[in-house]
C-alpha cells in the first residue's frame, strides 16, 4: 500500500503524465485512505440491544477510551464516575448511530485525546468536524438523547443529527466499532444509516444488561438478527455487559450475574436454539460476560499505586477476552477479507492510471508516418461507442428481464410449502409473543430452506447472474474488441467486475446501495458462488426496515383487541385462521422483494459494463488528443525522450498490479 501511494505521489512531478493533478491530488488521498483503513479497520462491528443495555459504554471499554475517576456527589462525599468516548448512562443515551474509527498512522487526522468528533445533519450529505479531544457535554450534545443543545457550536441549535462519527488514535482493536440505535427505535432517518450498518458489519455483538434478563421485549431484534444471520453466515457475540453492578450473592453463592447468565442463555436455546437440540451457529457459547468499569477502574487503582488490586480488577473484567474473541476473528478471516478489498480498490485506481500511461507511450512509439491512419481509425471507434453502449444496455436489460422472470416463477410454488410447514405450528398456540416469534422463526428457516434448495430462487440466480456476465462479456467483446482488431492503439480491457458502479441514469435506490456493500464484503461480483449468499443477505437487509411478521403481527392484535370481549376460544380460533391466511401475502411480499433485488443486482452488471464503455470512450479521446499534438510538431527526439521517461512508471505499475492480487479472493 505504501508503495501504491509512493506511486502515485511520484506522477506528481513527472512530465507527460496524463490526467490533471486535482484528480490525481485526489487518487493520491484516495490510496492515503485505503492504507489508513488497512492498518487500523481490519473489522467491521455492529453493537446492538435494547435501549441502556451499555452499548455506548463498552464501545469506550473496547478501545480503551473509558476513563475513571471519584467526583464529588454533592454532599461532601465522593462517586464513581465514568467518562468515555461516547456519552453514555444509564438511562437512555444514544439518539442517533454512532461510529468509532480506528485511524492510526494518519497525521492528516488530529484523533488526539478523546479523538475527532464529525457529524452528519438531516438533509446533508456532507460530514461536518466538531473538533478534537471535546468535554463531553459537547459530545453529548451532539449524539444523546438529554444532550444540552446550547453546548453545540451556534450554527447547530437547530440541526437535526443524522449520524456521528468519533475517529480515534492509538486503538487497542483495529475495529471500526457501529453503536446502534436500541431496539424499540424505528426512526425514519435513522433506518437507511442502520441497514447500511448491518450490511457492512462482519460480526455484531449483542449487548444486554447484567441486571436484566432477556425479555418478550427483544424478540423482534434478536429474530432481525437470526435472520441476517441465517441469510449471510455473519457470527454473532452475545455480550453480558455491567456484571460489576449484579454482585450480590444468591442462595447458591453465585453472584446475581451468573444466574442472569445462565436465563439469558436458556432464553436464547428455547426461541432461537437448533431444531435438532445440536450446537447453534447463531447462538455459540453463550453469552461472555464483562465489565468496562471493572477494568477502567483497574487502570486507575494500578496507575495510584494499588498494582495488585489494579490487576485483579482488569482480570476480573474479562474484557481482555472479548477483546481476543474479536481479535480471533480477524485472524480467522475477516482481516484478509478487508485487505483483499482494499487491494482491489487501490488495484483498479493503479490500472486506471496505467491504463493512461499505457495508451500515451504506445501514441509516442507510434512512427509520425502511421498517426494519420491510426487518428482515423480511433475517431470511427469512438463515434461507434456511443452505439455500442445504447446496444449493450438494450441487449443486457432484455436478457435481465428474461431471466429475473425465470427466477420469479419459481415462486408459485412458496404458498403451498409454507402451509405445509408453519399451518400445523399456528395452530398449536394461542398467539402469544413467544408462540408468534415461533411461528416468526419457523417462516424464516422454511423460507432460507427453500431459496436456497436446489433448484430453488437463490440458486437458480446464481446460474442466471453467471449468465448474465458471460453475456456482458461476449456483448463488449463484440462491440469493442473486433472494431479495434489490427489497431495498434487503445486496445479494449477486459471487463473487471470489482469497482465500484454508479447508476447510469444517476438513479440510486437504498437497496441498490446495501447491494453495492454486500458485493464489496462478500466479493460476489468476482466470486460468482456467492450469489445465493448476495441474494439472501440482501434480502435480510430489507427485512430489517419491515421485519417478517410485523405486519401480521399488527393484524392479529388487531383482531384480538376488537373481539376481545367475545369468547376468548373462538377470537383466538379466528386470529389463527387469519394468521395462516396471511402466509400467502407473505408469500407474495417475499416475491416483489425478491424480484426487486434481483433487478438491482442485475442492474450492478448493467452499470458496470456502461462505466467500462465509458472509460474505453474516454481513453480514445485522451489518445486522439495525444495524436493530434503529435502531428502538429513532430519530434522523434521528444517522443523517444518521453517513452524513456514513462517507461520505467509503467514498470512499476505492472509490478505493483501483481503484487496487489496476491491479496485477491480465490476465483478472482
């Protein structure tokens, strides 16, 4: 990565160079960003729970940004006292989603102290600096609920914030940590920032309160998750926060968190365990328990003289092991996942600049004699692009169609083998929220079976996109590549799916930007056996904004509430007719989503092939212009000066263009 921006930098000042130096000052910062992220983001996680379940608290905890102190309590005494990174207490805390990132190795950024805090308003793109190592009752005005607005800057008293960003320094964990909002939140402008979360976090951790058990209360986010889960393989680390405040000894001599422990790991056997009663993926071993404070206060004991009693309080934190759980996981995997991603990203910014330098030395060894012929022929292939795009666009977005209807009659048969699967189930219970989530969850793992049978949508796409692409090919190879045959300029590349796309027609739906996320951390574009995994992560993605069963849930409450006063056995006997009823609009919703997937996934392919052409276009204009400078004073002298010049960057490109696929995913 260095050497990629040592690159770059270097065509600063090199004469010849193609391109204006705003862009390249702009790639240059592009690959400064991608070799940050390298060094200090290797994992991506998502935190969530109910609201003051101590998310806030243990991202400080994590990073180590959770200082404590004893502050007078007002009475002449003293209190614990706990500042992090985020504001955090224990009632309700965060208002909006917040972001902690690692940027280590990075002297553009002041993340000294308490680190950078950045902020994004309603209605504005754009990320607004607050300022470095901020009291915390900025911070607070900006990210929590009871923050004082009057301690925002001036110009900020009537913003709304969207999001805030916290960029730290010297981060024990190489983590880009997501604090999500609690799980009774369903704020509008909060939804598309959460499920862009979801779709780039490589794990989650779920947060709950040693002081509370697991509740009715939490079922629909937990089943969000399992869903996500069962559609994309993400692990989930299920978090037992605060045990320093649950001490008190039982009957059994056990502190009070042990028992919370032990209710909050049945709970989750009972509603989300293995059918089969064999070890579950979604659940793991449990729930880890720590605590923050134990572990901030060890800090504080051991740096005022205290070392022993400093140490066993870190011990007895066990941050130290979800610390190393997290760190595992990067070694496992999820680090090279985000390594292969942004070498690609740094691999298609370096062929893209080759790519010019390329086309100018081939323009200078050009004998002067030929360029007239060569000006000729490149003009005809331009004007040609504008057709071959139209023909490419047309021919791809019928063969998407085509196929997309393939893949959707397929769902004719979903009805029938829902009610074979869940009717029975509905009519075992009397609709309670344990006997909905049953039900809830009995939909999710018959629908997951389905999809992703042989035969069934999930896999078919992944022959019907693999199709798509070797249409795309065949199609650019045909427009492009046989009206350059016996050029000696501007030879037509091969069509690389691991950039990122922009819409065509400057449309840019939500699902279409979740898909782009999902394509970069999954690799499905270059790995084509990961589209049934794309299709089904995409579509739990959706499902986070209405999750399954919501809308039946809501049905039959309603139809409990206003038949409330009848015969409690008959309400029930049609609320459980009404329910099994309902399968077939679930049915037919899981269809349109599907469907729209679908056409935005296809719609990648589509966009990718367009900006291909594009580029192809725009290097015949770079060249022509080359061409025309050329003819006009002819210098041998010069030229030869040039390619002697260029050469040796050209070299250097190809090496490093090597060197970055090493990091490639296999199949790539």
């Amino acid at each position: 990565m260095i050497s990629a921006e040592r690159w770059l930098d270097s065509l600063r000042t090199a004469e010849g160079i193609p391109g204006g130096t705003d862009d390249l000052d702009a790639d240059v910062r592009t690959v400064h960003g991608l070799r940050t992220r390298a060094l200090s983001s290797l994992l991506n996680v998502g935190l969530l729970g109910r609201f003051s379940s101590g998310k806030s608290f243990l991202i400080s905890g994590l990073q180590k940004g959770l200082e404590y102190v004893l502050a007078p309590d007002g009475s002449g005494g003293h209190a614990d006292k706990y500042v992090g990174i985020l504001p955090s207490a224990p009632t309700t805390t965060t208002a909006c989603p917040s972001t902690v990132v690692p940027v280590d190795d990075d002297p553009s950024v002041d993340a000294s102290g308490k680190g950078l805090l950045r902020v994004r308003f309603s209605g504005d793109p754009t990320w607004h600096d607050i300022g470095t190592d901020l009291p915390p009752a900025v911070v607070a005005s900006y990210g929590a609920v009871d923050g004082d607005l009057a301690n925002r800057h001036r110009e900020h008293w009537d913003r709304v914030v969207l999001e805030i960003q916290l960029l730290i320094s010297n981060a024990p964990l190489p983590a880009k940590l997501y604090d999500l909002p609690g799980a009774e939140t369903r704020e509008a402008g909060h939804e598309r920032i959460m499920r862009q979360a979801w779709a780039e976090a490589d794990c989650f951790l779920y947060v709950s309160q040693a002081t509370a058990v697991l509740s009715v209360h939490e079922l629909n986010l937990i089943r969000d998750l399992y869903n996500h889960h069962l559609q994309s393989g993400k692990r989930v680390i299920w978090v037992l926060t605060g045990i320093d405040r649950a001490l008190q000894l039982g009957n059994d001599n056990r502190p009070a968190w042990r028992a919370t422990l032990d209710q909050n790991n049945a709970y989750l056997r009972e509603h989300f365990g293995s059918p089969t009663g064999g070890p579950s993926t979604f659940i793991g071993e449990g729930f880890v328990p720590v605590s923050p404070a134990f572990e901030a206060q060890g800090v504080f004991e051991e740096t005022d003289g205290s070392t022993r009693r400093g140490l066993a309080l870190q011990e007895n934190s066990r941050m130290g092991a979800l610390r190393d759980l997290l760190n595992a996981m990067i070694e496992e995997g999820a680090g090279q996942r985000h390594l292969a991603q942004i070498a690609d990203e740094t691999r298609a910014i370096i062929r893209r600049r080759l790519g010019s330098i390329a086309d100018v030395l081939a323009t200078h060894r050009v004998p002067v004699d030929d360029l007239m012929a060569q000006r000729a022929d490149l003009l005809k292939r331009l004007d040609l692009t504008v057709a071959s795009a139209q023909n490419a666009a047309d021919q791809l977005t019928a063969d998407l169609d085509r196929r997309v209807r393939e893949v959707e009659r397929l769902f004719k048969q979903l009805p029938r083998v829902l009610h074979q699967q869940i009717d029975e189930l509905v009519e075992s219970g009397n609709l309670t929220a344990e006997h909905i989530n049953q039900i809830d969850r009995r939909y999710l793992d018959v629908l997951n079976e389905w999809m992703r049978a042989p035969g069934g949508p999930a896999t078919r796409w992944e022959q019907e996109i693999s199709g798509l692409i070797d249409s795309a090919r065949a199609i650019l190879s045909l427009e492009l590549r046989e009206s350059g045959a016996g050029s000696l300029l501007v030879q037509p590349e091969p069509l690389e799916l691991d950039q990122g796309t922009v819409p065509r027609d400057g449309r840019r739906t939500d699902t279409y930007t979740l898909l782009q996320t999902v394509a970069g951390a999954t690799s499905a574009l270059t790995v084509l056996g990961g589209a049934a995994t794309w299709v089904m992560t995409g579509l739990s993605l959706v499902s986070v904004a209405l999750p399954v069963g919501v809308v039946v849930t809501a049905a039959t409450g309603t139809a409990l509430a206003a038949k409330a006063l009848r015969d409690r056995k008959s309400t029930i006997e049609r609320a459980r007719s009404e329910r099994i009823a309902q399968l077939d609009e679930q049915a037919e919703q899981e269809r349109a989503r599907v469907v729209a997937i679908l056409q935005e996934q296809g719609l990648l392919i589509l966009d990718a092939v367009d900006m291909h052409i594009g580029q192809y276009r725009a290097r015949l204009q770079a060249t022509l212009q080359e061409i025309g400078t050329r003819i006009e004073a002819p210098d041998m002298v010069a030229s030869a000066r040039l390619v002697d010049r260029l050469e040796p960057f050209e070299m250097e490109a190809n090496s490093l263009i090597a060197e970055l696929l090493k990091h490639a995913p296999r199949g790539s």
